[in-house]
C-alpha cells in the first residue's frame, strides 16, 4: 500500500523535502508518532515532499509484518506519504559510496569483533551509541599510503575521524550544536563483513540520492548527525537541514522504545482510541512546528 497525497500530481514550487524513515523492527509507538507527525506537518506546511524509507538493513531484527503494520499504522494517524523506498533494495549505491570512501582514504578495514558491529546497521539510540573505538585497527598516516583501497567482501571498515576537529551545526529546533571526534565518538563504522552499510553510510547515500532539504528525527541523533555531516563531506554531498524532535519519556524518565508495547499505536487503536485521540497525546512543540 503507497498511500498518495491528494495533491501528488500536482506541480510543486516549494522545494522541501522530507522523510519518515522508520526501521520495522517491531510497532511504532507514540514517540515515532510525535517525531513523523512533526515531520508530516513540516513537508506539509512548506508544501513539500514527503518520503517513506523503510530502513530495513538489519537482518535479524527487521521483519515484513513490522514494514507492513507501520504503513498501516502511520496512514491511520492521519500521515499520508508522496513516495516510498526500501533500503534492502539499494545495496549497490551503498557499495559505491563506500568504494569511492576506501578510494579517497577515508575508510580503513577493521578486524575488531565486537557487539557495536553487529548493532551497526541500527541508529544508535540513547543507551546504545557506539563506544569511542580504541583505534586497534587504525592504520598510521604513513600506512596510508600502502593501504588496499579495494573493497573486500569480508572485512569490516571504519570511517576515519579527524579528532580534535569539532563539527558545528545549527540545528532548527535544538538550536547550535558541536561535536568533537574523539571525544564524542570515535572512528565509526560504516561498512559490515556480511555486505552491509552501517545506519550511517546509508542514511547519508539515502538522504542525498532523496534529495532530502531536512531531516526530522529524533533528539538522541544528534551525535549521529555530526558523524554524517562528516560523511558528507568525505563524499561530496550536500548537508541538508536538521530538526530534532524532543523525545517522549515514560514516567519514570525512560525515552520510549518498541519495547513500551502499550503505547504502540497499535494497541492503542484496539483499545478503542482514535487518530484525533492519539495526536492529541503528542504534545507538540508551542512554536506550531
Ligand atoms: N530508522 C531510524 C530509527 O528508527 C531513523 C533514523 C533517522 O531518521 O535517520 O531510529
């Protein structure tokens, strides 16, 4: 089902684009409900365009009734969609973007088996970003002259900070923000043994081939942006704009996850609530978005 915008022929002048870009690795919540509404209501009111991104890379988590119960549930809160893609689908673009890193000497093979790599192809959240990596693997500046730019099929690869160097942004909702590498993360990884990007190489590729003017998400992303502005860069691409949304806790403090399984939209809706029910629990920013 691909939902369409009522007015999705027609010619538009605006030149905003946005995305919802949920992972279906389990029900939406209210938090993924509050970041999409505002996301919804940004492309709508700058009368833009609206994507659908099904970040389904993990391959143990991600599952076909997940991807088909968050179409389902975000078209029953009242969120409608221009176009949709499937990140499984576009795995080459993804190689590319990582041939052209390994190339430019950006990206170095990693033999580090650790728990972060087989978590990599998921945004980190709050409570599992990736540890500050020991640089066990890092080549030295004049190793990298010698460094294999080929990529190999089963080896990790990490994206190669420059620490000290602090990535600023201003971000239009949180307001100014700046990141140091190596201290605020370390070199990262972007690429898996088994073939697959990390969340990170893929959500740039995606945001840029989407042609994506901002990016609505989360507020626990913001680390996650300072890296991909740096991808960004190391490709070429331009950084579009950012707004990262408050996150919604639970009372006692927890930032709410899939595992709030009551406060899924779907369990919501059986027990009887309505869209107009459920939008009014979103408590949306007094600015009007
Ligand atoms: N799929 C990611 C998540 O569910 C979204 C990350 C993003 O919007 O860049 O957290």
């Amino acid at each position: 089902m691909t939902p369409l915008r009522t007015d999705n022929q027609k010619q538009r002048t605006a030149s905003y684009c946005g995305r919802l870009a949920p992972s279906p690795t389990g029900l939406l919540h209210l938090g993924h409900a509050r970041t999409f509404w505002i996301a919804y209501e940004r492309a709508r009111q700058n009368d833009g365009k609206l994507w659908l991104r099904d970040e389904d890379l993990d391959p143990l988590r991600s599952r076909a009734e997940f991807a088909q119960a968050m179409r389902e549930d975000l078209y029953w809160l009242g969120i409608a969609w221009d176009d949709e893609l499937r990140q499984r689908d576009r795995i080459p673009r993804y190689r590319d973007a990582m041939r052209q890193l390994l190339q430019a000497g950006f990206a170095y093979p990693c033999s580090c088996s650790r728990k972060d790599l087989q978590q990599a192809t998921q945004a980190p959240h709050e409570d599992d970003d990736e540890p500050l990596y020991s640089n066990r693997c890092r080549p030295g500046s004049s190793d990298l002259s010698t460094l294999d730019r080929v990529l190999v099929s089963n080896s990790n690869y990490r994206f190669r900070i420059a620490a000290g160097d602090p990535v600023a942004f201003r971000d239009n909702h949180a307001g100014p923000q700046s990141f140091t590498p190596g201290v605020d993360f370390g070199d990262f990884l972007i690429w898996r043994k088994d073939g697959l990007p990390s969340y990170q190489l893929a959500c740039v590729v995606d945001d840029a081939a989407m042609g994506i003017t901002e990016v609505v998400r989360g507020r626990d992303l913001l680390k996650s942006t300072a890296r991909q502005i740096l991808l960004q860069r190391a490709l070429s691409l331009q950084t579009p704009a950012y707004f990262h949304t408050d996150l919604m806790r639970d009372a006692a403090g927890q930032r709410l996850a899939k595992r709030h399984d009551a406060l899924s939209l779907r369990a919501m809706r059986e027990a009887g609530l309505t869209p107009a029910d459920v939008r009014a629990k979103l408590v949306l920013p007094s600015s009007g978005v």
